[in-house]
C-alpha cells in the first residue's frame, strides 16, 4: 500500500461508496473510509477486505460531527477527498426536507471547511442528474443545460451543494472540483462481495426487483403508467456501479493533473431505459416471473432523463464497459449470495 495517496472518501460503506473503494486500491490509492453505517451495512468491510486483499481504515464518524471529522484530518494528509456522505431517497426527501437538507449540506460544509484548512487540493462531489429538474422537452440532457427547479429536496440539496462548492473554488484556486452528476446507479461488485444494501425497504429499482423475485416483497410496484415514454413508465439511464466507480477515480486522476479547478460531469451511459424495460431483462436473465402491479406517481420522479456522457469521455477519458445486462445478471448474483450469507 502506497501511504502517500490517501484519499479520503466520507459515506465509503455505502451502495457506491465500497464499490468505489476497490477502483481506488486497484489504482494504487489508500481509501481512508469515514462513515456511521446509517445508511450502510456493518458486513461491508469484511466484503471489500475479501476483494481486495486487506482491511482498509474504516472510521466510524458523522460527518456532521465537525469536532470528529476535524481529529481525522488531524491524522492524516489527504490526498483527495470522494464526498459521498449523505441521505439520497427523493421519496423520503419530500416528506422529510428539514432532515435532507441539515444532513447533505451540513456534512458538506464541514467536510469543505476541512478541506480548505488541511490544503486538500483534490475533491470529488457525488452530485447528481436531479440538479436538471425535469428538462422539459430535452431528454437527453449536458452539463451546459442550466440547473432546473429540483424535483425534490435531495435534488436541491444537490443543487445548492454544487453552488456552494463553486463559491469556495472562486475563493480559492488552490481546490480543484469536480462534481460528478450519476444517473441511476445499479448492478454489483462481480465478485458477488458487495452490492447494494439497503437499510430497510429499497427506494432503487432494482433491489426491489431481486428482492421480489426472492420473496423478500409480496409485490413490486412500478410507479406510473401514464408517462409520455414508449411504455408509459419512466425512462432513466441506467449505469453499472462500477462504471461510475471507474468515473471517480478518473475525476481524481484528471484534478491532480492540474488541467482544470472546477467541473461539472455527468456520469451515465447516454442511454435511456424504461422501468418495464428493466423488469423484462430480469426475467429473461433470471428465469424468474415477477409478480408487479401499477402504482401512483411518486412526488418528485421526473418523466425521462438520460446523460449526454461526451464530457466525460473527452475530459476523463472515462467510457462504460457494462451493458444492462450485465448490470442486471451481476446484481441477480448478488441478491443470491445474500440469501445463502
């Protein structure tokens, strides 16, 4: 392990977060791991131990805790910080926003002010394609779309997080930023060590598909049928999540070369698939029947979004190497392993 390239990644025990962290050990970075497993399983470390060969520094801390986060970089000199470290549920959000909002924004700012006091030249921001609103017209969306009306309170937080990361970097140009804007993260680690864990009934796709097709939900409901897509239900880009891994530590790699300070990127496939598009790759891959049924719209879900991804491929030289289906039959893999755990 090389000690000199500590990266720092806040929220490390998450669904992208531990997938992350085997893409920074794989390039020869030493992931310090800050997370209070709220919104993560205890079982992740000993997960990515068995991937990548050793038991990674995981702190068990509340970004939100100033005083904690402030003894971490105490401790270390980080070489770049990966913000992932927030609440992500757009449903929960519209019920909850005073928690959405103290939560994403305050962890933030205390990691941002850290940042700035330690000279952490290097900071990746795990934004997101709710910052687009629902675009209107234009589906296939690019970074220059100006920001819309968040959907939801997450997507504010989103909005309002990139805003806020701006005004520090025209503050300072000793920071260089980039805001990684996901699409629909899904699938799982090869491996079958690690994938998406949701605390409590999922609020993503698909582990509620592999969890209906286990008989861990009686029924799965797709949310809407009246859509103005092929199929009348909604139409997102679907990505494998280690693809976006790959993506954070090209963010790195393209800030510590100097060539830019500030960057908004989205991170998807440039593909559009709808929910009953999902559920029938599952099928067909599983061999399973689903039992589902049509539900209400849920606040805040836009009709359809998928990336326009070029900026990514020119400035990060980042392209996906996963197919849905192969994001389907990994996440399958992993939805099976659980059962036999």
């Amino acid at each position: 392990m090389n000690q000199q390239r500590k990266i720092l990644v806040t929220g490390g025990a998450g669904f992208i977060g531990s997938h992350t962290i085997t893409a920074l050990v794989s390039e020869g970075f030493t992931p310090i791991i800050a997370d209070d497993f709220r919104n993560a399983d205890e079982s992740v470390p000993a997960r990515i131990e068995k991937i990548i060969g050793y038991m990674p520094e995981f702190i068990k801390i509340d970004v939100c805790d100033k005083e904690a986060l402030t003894h971490l970089f105490e401790q270390h000199a980080f070489e770049g910080i990966i913000h992932f470290a927030a609440y992500k549920a757009v449903g929960e959000s519209v019920a909850f926003p005073l928690k959405y909002y103290r939560n994403n924004l305050l962890g933030l700012i205390n990691t941002l002010e850290l940042a700035v006091q330690f000279k952490v030249r290097n900071f990746v921001f795990s934004s997101s394609c709710t910052v687009y609103g629902e675009p209107g017209e234009i589906k296939e969306v690019t970074e220059d779309l100006p920001k819309g009306l968040a959907a939801s309170p997450y997507g504010n937080t989103k909005i309002i997080g990139e805003e806020l990361l701006r005004d520090v970097h025209q503050s300072t140009s000793d920071l260089h930023i980039a805001c990684l804007r996901y699409f629909n993260p899904i699938g799982a680690h090869p491996s079958g060590m690690i994938g998406e864990f949701p605390i409590g009934k999922p609020n993503n796709l698909l582990p509620m598909v592999t969890g209906a097709a286990v008989g861990k939900y009686k029924q799965l409901t797709v949310f809407g049928d009246d859509y103005p897509t092929a199929d009348g239900t909604c139409v997102r880009d679907y990505i494998h999540v280690m693809d976006l891994a790959a993506a954070h530590v090209k963010a790195l790699a393209f800030l510590q070369s100097g060539t830019s300070s500030f960057e908004t990127i989205n991170i998807g496939t440039g593909e559009g698939t709808t929910v009953l598009k999902v559920i029938q790759v599952f099928e067909a891959i599983s061999g399973e029947k689903l039992n589902w049924k049509f539900g209400p719209k849920r606040p805040g879900d836009v009709a359809e979004i998928f990336a326009n991804a070029d900026k990514a491929n020119h400035l990060l030289n980042w392209y996906p190497k996963y197919s849905l289906e192969d994001s389907v039959h990994h996440a399958w893999n992993w939805e099976k392993k659980l059962q036999h755990d």
